[in-house]
C-alpha cells in the first residue's frame, strides 16, 4: 500500500513526471521532431530507462529497504522556488520553474532517497551523469553544491576535481553568479567568494576546487566531491582519492561527470561500464545512481534523430538546442573534420572507435539462461583462450541439441591476484569462485597445470564425449601439445575471416534463442565487455584489446564453436586447422 509521505512526489513533482514519462515512453520531442520524422516516436535511452524504473519503484512505495524524504524534497522546493536563474536562456526565472526533468531527477535521487529503517542515511554515494556538452551539467552540480551547503553538516568539505586548473573551476564559476544574483535572498556575508574558494559563514562550509595537475587529493576529508571531465583524465587517481578520503563520512557523496572523449581507455569509460553492469543487474551495488545519455544504437547517425535526443536531454525540452545540434549534424556529415567533436562531444559516440560497438545487449544473453542443463552423454567441442600467466584465462564447452548451442563456462585466475583484481576490475572474484565458475590457481600467476588437467577431467567430470579441442595459439602451444595425446587438437586463427562465422553464428543463436547456459555472471560480464570491429570486408569480430575488460569466456566459447560449427553446422563436415 502506498504511503501518504510520498503522495506529494507522487501528484506535484518534476521529478517523478519526467522518470513517469521515462519508463512510459510518452515523453514528447519538440514539434520539429515531428516535422522531420512523421509520427516516428522518441525513444528514451535504455540505461536512462532502467534508472528512472528503480526510482519510480522507491517513489511509489514498492521497495522495502529505501523511501523518498518528502520532507527534504519540500525544503528543496522551497529554495528553488526563491532562487532565480543568474544567466542563460532562463536568466531570471525562479530555478524551480527553470531545471530540467533529469536534473529533478538528480537532485531528488541523490539528496532525498532515504533507508526506510534511518531517514537520515541517503542510499546513493556515487552519481554518474553521461550526459553530452551544452546540458546544463556543470550547473546542475553547482546549484546542488549551493544546496549542500543548506543540507550538509556544519564544517562539511566540498570539492570539485578536474583534468587542469580552467576546468576544475567551471563549477566555482557557475556558483558565483548564483549566488550574486539571489544577493537579495542571503544574508549579508552568508557567502564569501574568495579566489580560492566559497565559504558559506552560517554553517562554516567551504568548498574547494583543485587542479589535478598541481594539488594533492590525499590528506582530503570531503562530505562531497565533484569529478568534472572524468573522460579527460589520464588517470582515476582523483577519484580514488577522494574516494578515500570519504572513509569516514557518514553521508559521502561523489559525482562523476563527463561526456565521451575520444578514447576507449579513460576512467569515465571503466565508471560508465561498471554502471552498466549495476544496472543490468550484472553487479549489485546498490549505492550507485547512473545517468546514461548515451545512444541506443549508433550506426543511423546521419538520419536517426533519437541518437541526438537520446543524448541530450535538453533537446527534448528546448527546441532551440534540438535544432542547433541538427544544424551540427548536418556539418559533420558535409565536413569530416567536424565529425569527430559533433558525434564525441553532442552524441556520446566515441568517434575514435567508430567502427567499434558492443558485441550484443546483455539483456539478449540472459534470456538464454536456464535453471539447468543435462550434460550427460553429450558430444561436445572445447575451446581454450590462455593468455598471459598472470591474467584471465577461459576454457568454454560447447555442444549442439537440435538447433540450439549449449555453453559452458569456465574462468582461472591467479590466487595471488584476487584482491588486486576485485579493486581494478570492480567485480567480486569470491562469488564467482563459491558459484564454481572460477578457479583460482597459482600464486601471482595462473597455474598452466591446473588448466591442462581441468580439460583432461572434462569428460569424467561432466560425462560427455570430447570430439575437439579449439585453441589460440598465444601462450598455447605447450598445453595444446599434452591435450594432443588424448584428443584432436585444432588451431584456430585469431583472425576477422576465421572468427567471422562462429562470431555471426553465436549472434544470431543468442538473439534467437538457441543458446541456453547455466547461472554464471562471469560469462555475462564478459559478453558485457564484448566489443565488436569490422574489417575492410566487412567481417565482424571481437576485437580484445577494444573491449571493455576482461573476455576470455567468450573467446574460449568462440574457439569451440568454430569447430562445432565446421562439424554441425557446415556441409560435409570435418572441421579444419586454419595455419597463420
């Protein structure tokens, strides 16, 4: 039953109308959207989507653990309702007829939800906000920074970390004409601007901009943090740092903030796909709120108007910005020299990895998971990806019933490394080694004579029938040779006109539904980091050092379906050695 303290989100709020809208899919475009695209709809960005339906269970009372304080989100009102807009196209306007629905969102997701059991501890610690230029990011974080400064503890520490010293006071900058204009509303000398930072008198509050070039981030105590250009900075050192630093904190915060860059290795991207993963219920952090405008699909973007809407969340509310970014289009598409700032920096598409995108939709490989699959009797392919001793390193099964490729899927790390991996890769190793889809072996290096045995024992262990071994040669080459006395043993080149078929094959059997596994989020955090490339024919495969982490699995599974493949599903059968 829905409870009265929420009845006012619920009936009055921006906040829930824009996620409503969100998850409904009834969110209107401006009328030139329709003008140029017919009755076509807008489609809201999927990740968007996913957060805006855990938000509306909170709001409305579905969740057991986690409520939304009304009583905060009424004093949030109330001051936007005072303040006024100090610049822009809404220069003047009270700020709570001025803010856009997903900076709503924001505002009340981070600062008003609440445990139900203790109202006074917020459930998010870490904001991520993808969101392209020209949205209103640095000012949303400003205002809210304006905001902490009424909600925060007496003596509370902020501070905003960038790249270089210009950006990392983009925020300060907009905060001094915020608080200048609404001069008349403060007390005087409630706020001293000073050139290093703004100190708010009344609570003895300060918050601080540093350079991450020149300034120390160890040593700090902040309550909250702001990472600005996350995808600028060569390092995630910062935002470790003032991670941290938060140890104590009873309410942390941090926001992580950027648009794309022009790089597939940068620390947005690693907190971009780790989001991705929380919200594809891959991981379970419940202390992450996300904000993805990012593109659904990226191929059309020279017609599909979604991809520029999808991405700018202010397009959708200004028709102004949504024609400007038209007109933007239209010259990259004339002037290539154009492209690569219109498809980065107002797409979120990295052009850089244009001819880069994920493999599938997560979401397409786990409606092929099932309670429980009989292995028992079965002929099955194996394929093995070996990588450097002190990495990740897969041995996948394969086998065909009627049309449909069962997988199984096994990892191995080195014992010595879990904890280090646990922090760098941002997933919990232990639970995979407790669900028996990982074994650990080795000290600070994979043990090569674990794995050999562990394909010897596959036939005992699983009674099947082992027709074929498909391996890389990387690091191989030994083992392969011990596999050879007992099995046929095939080479199977790392090459876009080798793993084109199974890569295609595997596609179409996950989007169809002809491929069943057994519970194992390893496998479906590898295919999360899966991306795909083409080469100049057009042959599409995974390309790993492109991919977003770890991908062993689904290269131990493409090596075995390569010789499935050649044996079942090819005429005349008889799989082959490719040879460099």
């Amino acid at each position: 039953m829905m409870m009265k303290m929420n009845n006012y989100l619920i009936e009055n709020h921006p906040s829930y109308i824009y996620a409503k809208k969100i998850v409904d899919g009834t969110i209107k475009p401006p009328p030139l959207f329709y003008e140029l695209n017919g009755e076509k709809t807008f489609v809201p960005p999927k990740y968007v989507k996913k957060q805006c339906k855990i938000f509306l269970d909170i709001a409305d009372d579905k969740s057991s653990k986690y409520v939304i304080d009304t009583n905060r989100v009424k004093k949030i009102d109330k001051i936007c309702k005072i303040l006024k807009m100090a610049k822009g196209i809404k220069v003047g306007k009270k700020i709570y007829d001025a803010l856009a629905g997903y900076q709503w969102l924001i505002i009340v997701a981070s600062l008003c939800t609440v445990y139900r059991e203790d109202k006074k501890k917020r459930r998010y610690e870490t904001v991520v906000l993808e969101i392209c230029r020209k949205n209103g990011k640095t000012f949303i974080v400003a205002f809210m920074v304006l905001l902490l400064f009424y909600l925060e503890p007496m003596y509370s520490q902020f501070y905003s970390v960038a790249p270089d010293g210009a950006l990392a006071k983009e925020i300060k900058k907009a905060l001094e004409p915020l608080i200048k204009a609404n001069a008349n509303v403060f007390e005087d000398g409630e706020f001293k601007i000073l050139r290093d930072c703004i100190r708010h008198t009344a609570t003895d509050s300060i918050y601080t901009p540093l350079n991450y070039s020149k300034d120390r981030m160890d040593g700090k105590e902040p309550n909250v943090f702001v990472a600005d250009e996350v995808g600028a900075l060569p390092a995630p050192y910062a935002i470790e740092a003032m991670r941290s630093g938060q140890l104590l904190i009873f309410n942390k915060l941090g926001f992580i903030i950027s648009t794309k860059y022009p790089t597939i290795d940068n620390p947005m991207e690693d907190e971009v796909s780790y989001s991705k993963k929380v919200l594809d219920d891959i991981i379970e952090d419940e202390k992450i709120f996300a904000l993805l405008y990012e593109p659904n699909e990226t191929k059309n973007w020279t017609t599909d108007d979604n991809i520029i809407l999808q991405s700018n969340p202010l397009a959708l509310e200004i028709e102004a910005v949504y024609s400007d970014l038209l007109d933007k289009r239209r010259k990259a598409i004339e002037t290539e020299s154009k492209r690569e700032n219109f498809l980065t920096k107002h797409c979120n598409i990295i052009y850089q990895g244009a001819g880069t995108e994920s493999f599938i939709d997560v979401s397409e490989v786990q409606k092929c998971k099932v309670d429980k699959i009989d292995w028992s009797g079965r002929e099955v392919f194996l394929g093995v990806d070996l990588a450097i001793s002190n990495d990740n390193c897969g041995v996948g099964m394969v086998a065909d019933d009627d049309g449909t490729i069962l997988v199984e899927a096994i990892d191995f790390i080195p014992e010595g490394r879990i904890e280090e991996k646990n922090q760098v890769e941002k997933i919990n190793y232990y639970e995979f080694i407790e669900a028996m889809k990982c074994i650990a072996c080795g000290n600070k290096v994979v043990d090569y004579s674990v794995i050999e045995q562990f394909v010897f024992d596959i036939e005992d262990k699983y009674d099947v029938v082992v027709l074929g071994i498909g391996y890389d040669r990387f690091n191989c080459m030994s083992s392969a040779q011990k596999w050879d006395t007992k099995y046929t043993t095939v080479q199977v080149r790392q090459h876009s006109d080798t793993l084109h078929p199974p890569t295609k094959l595997l596609y179409e059997k996950i989007l169809n539904k002809e491929l069943k596994y057994e519970e194992n989020k390893l496998l479906e955090i590898n295919f999360q980091n899966a991306k795909c490339v083409y080469d100049t024919n057009m042959n599409r495969y995974i390309h790993k050092k492109k991919s977003n982490g770890k991908i062993d699995l689904v290269f131990a599974i493409l090596n075995a379906i390569y010789l499935l493949q050649q044996e079942v599903y090819l005429e005349n059968g008889n799989f082959f050695v490719q040879v460099a």
